[in-house]
C-alpha cells in the first residue's frame, strides 16, 4: 500500500513539474533583470540598431513569465480537481501565500531593517519610501523618487 502511495505521489510530482520550462523562466529572468539594470547608450550603425532593436524587445520577457506562471498554476488547479473532483480557493491562495510572503516580506526586513543598519555604520545615506505601502501591496501608489534596493 506504501508503495502504490509513493508512486501516485512521484506521478503528481512529474504532472506538475516541467524542467523543459525552467530554462524558459530563466531567460525570462534575466531578460527582465537585463532591462531594469542596464541602460546603455546606442549608436548609430545597423549593428547598434539591431542591438537597440532587441534590447527593447526585453520588456516581452514578462509577458512569457506571466504566460509560463499561468500555465503552471492552471495546471494545478486542474490536478487538484482531477484528484480530489474538488477546488479549493482557500488551499489554492493559501499555498499561494505560504511559497511567495515569506520570501516577500524577507526582502522587506533585510530593506527596510538590515540595509539601513549597514548604510549608517558604512557611514552611506539611504533614502526609502514609507513602509507601509509595501507592507499593505500598494507600494504602486507610491510615487515619490528613492533610492530603494
């Protein structure tokens, strides 16, 4: 009985994981990271063009990694219900929550707790935007000019 439980478990595992999509969402990652962090000046020619050209395309990388996500989650959701002939809201954001807020709100101690700490004591001035607007997910709304890692 073990072993048929292991085996069911193992085949939900492989239906809901696709190694092919990973170098997908990396790519993704770095197209996003590349755009948001470099801003290089372009020349003239065909080839700074072409360079320029794609360097623009970049911001397309989100659209796949909304594309891969949805994909994924929707998958989920369908295994939950071809397993159980249920769906549960409640689960489904709960273990939405429970994978992406700690990571979130680590990054919201180490910014706005650790970084400072270490910008005083580097003898650095840091300026950061109130909070609570990334504490409540309306950091959107907030449009003043900071230096915010």
């Amino acid at each position: 009985m073990k072993r048929k439980v292991s085996r069911n478990r193992n085949s939900m595992k492989k239906q809901l994981y696709y190694p092919q999509l990973d170098s997908i969402r990396g790519l993704s990652f770095l197209g996003i990271f590349l755009y948001h962090s470099i801003h290089p000046e372009f020349g003239s020619g065909l080839i700074s063009s072409f360079v320029q050209y794609l360097y623009h395309q970049l911001p397309l990388a989100i659209d796949v990694f909304f594309l891969l996500s949805s994909f994924l989650l929707t998958r989920i959701g369908l295994v939950e219900y071809e397993k159980r002939h249920n769906f549960s809201f409640v689960n489904y954001f709960t273990r939405r929550v429970l994978r992406i807020w700690p990571l979130y709100y680590l990054l919201m101690f180490l910014s706005f707790i650790v970084f400072p700490i270490m910008a005083v004591k580097a003898g650095a001035s840091m300026s950061l935007p109130d909070p609570l607007f990334y504490v409540f997910f309306v950091s959107n709304f907030y449009h003043v000019d900071h230096v915010f890692f």
